[in-house]
C-alpha cells in the first residue's frame, strides 16, 4: 500500500535544504582547489582502473524559459555556436586524456543542459566520435540526452540511436498553454506526443518526461489535465520538480509576476494530486520527485534498496568516479568534487592557453568520507549498517556519531526512521523525506552558514 499524505505532513517536514546530490555540498567547494589539484587527481586515477561516468554540459538555449534554474546561456540557433563549443570539448577532451590515458571504460554517459539538442547533426556526430575515440565506452553503459522537444527533428532522433543513446529525457514541464505562455515555453502536446511515440518506435530502452508543478497561472484542474495526458502516453519514468523559485539567484525568474504563482496550499495540493494520479496509474514514487513504472529497473533497484545517487540524481548503474566536461560541470575522482568555470569566455580562454577549466573543487576531509558513505547509504539504500560502517571505517557508529543521537531520536519519534544497534532503517515517511534524515548528518548545516541558498522540497 502507498503512503498517504496530507498538507500538515508536508508543512512539518518540507524545511529549506540540500539535495545531497553531494556531500560536501557545492557551497562548501572553493577556489583554493585548483587546476593543479586536478591534475594530481587524474594521475592518481590513471594509476587504477576504476570505471568512469562522464557527463558533458551544453549550456545553449535558443530561449530562456522563466522558470529556468539551470546553467545556460541563450543563443539564437545559429551552427558558428555549437562549432565553436564542441571544438573546445574536443579540446578538453585531450586535456583530460593526456593524463588518465585513452581507455578509460564509461559506464554512465550523459549529455545535459542547457540544451544538448541545440546541437546540429554533425555537431552531436563529432562530439559523440571523438569520446568514443579517447574513451570506451562499456557495452551495456547507460547513454543518456536530455531533449527538448523544440530543438529535435526525426533525423536528430534517428541519429541518437544510430550512435547508441539509449535514456531520453524530455522537457515537458505543463502542457497547458496559460502556463506556457507565462514561462515563455510554447510546446504543444501534439509534438511532445509526435517525438515521444518516435522514441517508442526507435525502441529506446527509456523515456523520461520532466514536469514542474508550482508554475505561474498553474491551478488543481489545469495540472491535472497534464498529468493526465503525461500518463496517456505512459513515459517510464516522471520527474515531478517542485518549482524552485530563487530570483536572488537567478535574476530572469523576476520576470515572473508573483502573484499569479499558485498559493503555497494550492502548490502542496497539486503535488498530492499529481502523486496520487501517478501511483494509481502503476507508477512507483521514488524518494520524492521522482516516478517509475512498477516494471521499470529503476523502481525495482528502489524496492531492493539498490539505487545509485550522484549529481544527475539516481541512477541504477553507479560508476566508480565521475568526470565533467564543459561549462560548470561537476566530476568526483578521487575523494575530490572538482568544477568547471561557468563563463564561457574564460572556459574558451583556459582551453586555448592548454589548462584545464577548473574553478573551484573540494578534498573530502576524513570527516566529510565518513558522513558522505552514511548520507549515500541513507538517500540511495534507504537504510545505515552500523556493521558495515564499522567495518569501513574502524569505529563504532554509536561512537563516532555521539553528537547525532539527538536528532536520530527525534527522527525515530517523528516515524522517519526505525533504528536499533545494527541497523538505521528508513521507513515509508522517510523515504520521502529522507533529507530531512541526512541534513543531522551535515556537519556544515550545523554551523548554519549556508542555509538559505537553498529551496525547500515542495
Ligand atoms: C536542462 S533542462 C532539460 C532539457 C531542456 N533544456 C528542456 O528544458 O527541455 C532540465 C530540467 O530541469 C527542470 N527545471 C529547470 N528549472 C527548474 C526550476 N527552476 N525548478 C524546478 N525544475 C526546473 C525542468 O523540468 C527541465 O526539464
Ligand atoms: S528549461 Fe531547458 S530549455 Fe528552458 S531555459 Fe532551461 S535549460 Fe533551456
């Protein structure tokens, strides 16, 4: 049986937080971590053999949607841009290879946005060449694109198998079109349903729709009759974002006049309607903004406690270390966060003078290894083995987490957790709010110095 869930459930655990899509979380990462440290990272990752994910950021847009959160810059679809970007890639490309060799296996391969297909034909072709040619790429590795369904024709689609995509995600957000007025984003559902049941006959191994709830001139009934038209077309899996509105730091979101944003009641009561809708129509809530079809691997490895976490969200085929390409993208290698710059022009200025693009990074301390393993075992299996743990870091869990016993407590008394002196387990309520869970893990939230840059979960 689901869980159910109602406004004063929501209102008593929704608090401002991290995603823990890392740990440290990214404010904590700072410039003292260099090209330099990066170097010596992939050297000391060239040494083992350890399996890679790579994700490679495309920041171009041809328009901005208001509710943008994302790193992108606009750019009217012209071929001198995408050139341009995917010659340095390219060029990064060899700056990473020179260091770590050229047959690094990739398990997980992900193009993101802004808009990969921004990309013209030959552009993608290149792109996709040139990592098939520096790396190698597994046989059953999980190639994944996000699209935008404006930006794609069929022979793009056609081309995106041709070179062995396998996961598309697309950008859906609301078909209704009062709402997609206001955010900018004209997308009828006749295309949406055209590029979707084209996928379907390309036989890609998974289509994902991503959907926001909480947008300008959104109500109950409007979003319903989206959601109702999402499940039609049955995707296999959803991502339902909660709008996270930050127009302190994303200045375009200003645009939006605030108060035809739906109130904070209605928000809640779309999001409990849509997560109705979507369980009795056979899909599994995974933690809290994401769906799967019962059948789909993602939903299984969620009920086997088996699901991977890293910065693209979860996955079911985790890689060893992780490595970014382009513009402000993220990489893990060797106890290490590292992050491109995001200006393009010192992004292009870096590449030409032969450095890597490196803006700022973070060594994990002893500490932040420690409550990193317990923060990922607790987002991705939903459960804390006090034996392992032991077993990993030669001191007693009760032990080392003294200081955490109050907040375990509490979460036991509020039925996020059930714990005994083996085992923290997760229950069904603290699935859903399992970073409320994690964030009496966060040494640094202690301190409190970076609590408001963050949005809350609904
Ligand atoms: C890089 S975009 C997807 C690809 C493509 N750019 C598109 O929009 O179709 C990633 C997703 O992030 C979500 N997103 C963007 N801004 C958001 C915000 N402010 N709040 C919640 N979700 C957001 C949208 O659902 C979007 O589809
Ligand atoms: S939502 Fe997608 S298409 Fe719209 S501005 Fe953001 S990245 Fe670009």
């Amino acid at each position: 049986m689901s869980l159910t869930i109602d406004h004063a459930t929501i209102k008593k655990f929704d608090i401002v937080g991290p995603r823990y899509t890392s740990y440290p979380t990214a404010p904590q990462w700072s410039a003292d971590f260099n090209e330099k440290n990066y170097i010596a990272k992939l050297k000391s990752f060239a040494k083992t053999d350890k399996s890679l994910s790579l994700y490679i950021h495309i920041p171009f847009c041809q328009s901005m949607c208001t509710y943008c959160g994302c790193n992108v810059i606009i750019r009217p679809q012209k071929d001198k841009y995408g050139d341009e970007y995917v010659d340095y890639l390219c060029r990064e490309i060899d700056l990473l290879t020179q260091h770590i060799g050229m047959d690094r296996v990739i398990k997980q391969f992900h193009w993101g946005g802004g808009t990969p297909t921004y990309l013209n034909t030959d552009q993608i072709t290149t792109l996709f060449d040139k990592v098939k040619q520096s790396f190698t790429i597994a046989d059953d590795a999980e190639i994944a694109i996000e699209i935008d369904p404006r930006t794609i024709d069929f022979p793009k689609v056609d081309l995106l198998k041709k070179l062995g995509f396998n996961r598309i995600s697309m950008g859906v957000q609301d078909f209704d079109q009062e709402v997609q007025k206001e955010i900018n984003r004209m997308q009828s559902f006749e295309l949406v349903k055209e590029f979707y049941d084209y996928c379907r006959k390309l036989d890609f191994d998974s289509v994902n729709f991503d959907l926001i709830y909480g947008l300008p001139e959104q109500t109950q009934e409007s979003f319903h009759a989206t959601v109702e038209r999402v499940v039609a077309l049955k995707p296999d899996r959803i991502a339902l974002y909660s709008f996270a509105y930050v127009p302190w730091l994303k200045k375009h979101q200003k645009k939006i006049d605030v108060d035809h944003l739906p109130s904070v009641d209605d928000k809640l009561d779309i999001f409990i309607q849509s997560r109705e809708k979507l369980l009795a129509e056979g899909y599994a809530a995974i933690a809290m903004d994401h769906f799967a079809l019962k059948e789909d691997e993602m939903a299984r490895a969620f009920q086997a406690n088996k699901l991977y976490r890293n910065f693209m969200g979860y996955t079911v085929k985790p890689a060893d270390e992780f490595i970014g390409i382009g513009l402000t993208s993220i990489g893990f290698l060797e106890n290490s966060f590292i992050q491109n710059t995001k200006f393009i022009n010192d992004y292009y200025k870096a590449i030409d003078e032969g450095r890597l693009p490196v803006e700022r990074g973070l060594q994990l301390s002893e500490d932040d290894i420690i409550r990193q393993w317990v923060i990922s075992s607790l987002m991705c299996h939903f459960e804390v083995d006090k034996n392992a743990f032991f077993e990993r870091f030669a001191v007693p869990f009760n032990e080392y987490f003294e200081d955490e016993r109050k907040h375990l407590e509490n979460c036991v008394k509020n039925n996020l957790i059930e714990e005994n002196n083996d085992i923290i387990k997760v229950c069904d309520l603290g699935k859903l709010f399992v970073r409320n869970i994690c964030m009496g893990f966060d040494i640094y939230l202690r301190n409190k110095k970076t609590e408001q840059r963050y949005s809350k979960t609904i």
